[in-house]
C-alpha cells in the first residue's frame, strides 16, 4: 500500500499460527504530505489490518496483492462499525428532512 494524499492510522495483528499476536499500531502520511511518516506499507499473509482515515481529508492509495484479489478472503477487524445503524435519534432527523423536502 501507498498512500497518495491524505493521512491514515493503520493497525496489524499478526495472527500467523504458531507465532505470538503482536498489535502494531502508526500512521502513514500521503505524499502529499512529505514527512518521516512517508512509507510505502507490505502486509504479509496473516497479518490482519485496519485502516482509517485520520482527519477530514479524503486518502487515497495505491493498494496492490501478490495473488489474484478475491474480497471474500479479506479478514475485517471492523466490519460491524461500517455496518451498523444509526442512531435512532438520527434516523429520525434525517426522516424529517425527507418530509419536508416533499412539501
């Protein structure tokens, strides 16, 4: 993975069998950031990973894999999060922008 712009928080766990679970946790700044935090980011197989972005500017990133890509083989550390519900209070604010975008 390289990230293009933008500035991200990555976390890996190792969870290879027969090697102890490690947690690392950084972040990668976009090129469009130059710094230290520039870097270019390999993950091994078994090696579970999640990405967000950290701030409000949009990231982008080059993402590449060894083998064929098939997403039903991605593990997701957070999968619950991008689909949960909203809150009900929510749900109903937005509702009643419908409404009354209808009048």
């Amino acid at each position: 993975m390289f990230f293009v712009q933008g500035r991200v928080e990555m976390i890996l766990r190792d969870v290879r069998a027969g090697l102890p679970a490690r947690i690392m946790r950084f972040f990668v700044d976009g090129d469009n950031h130059r710094s230290r935090n520039n870097a270019g980011v390999v993950i091994p197989p078994g090696v579970a990973h999640a990405i967000r972005v950290e701030g409000c500017e949009d990231a982008i990133m080059v993402y590449g894999t060894s083998t064929v890509f098939h997403p039903e083989f991605e593990g997701r550390i957070a999968s619950e999060i991008e689909t949960a519900e909203l809150p009900e209070a929510w749900q109903k604010f937005l509702e009643s922008g419908k409404q009354e975008n209808r009048k």
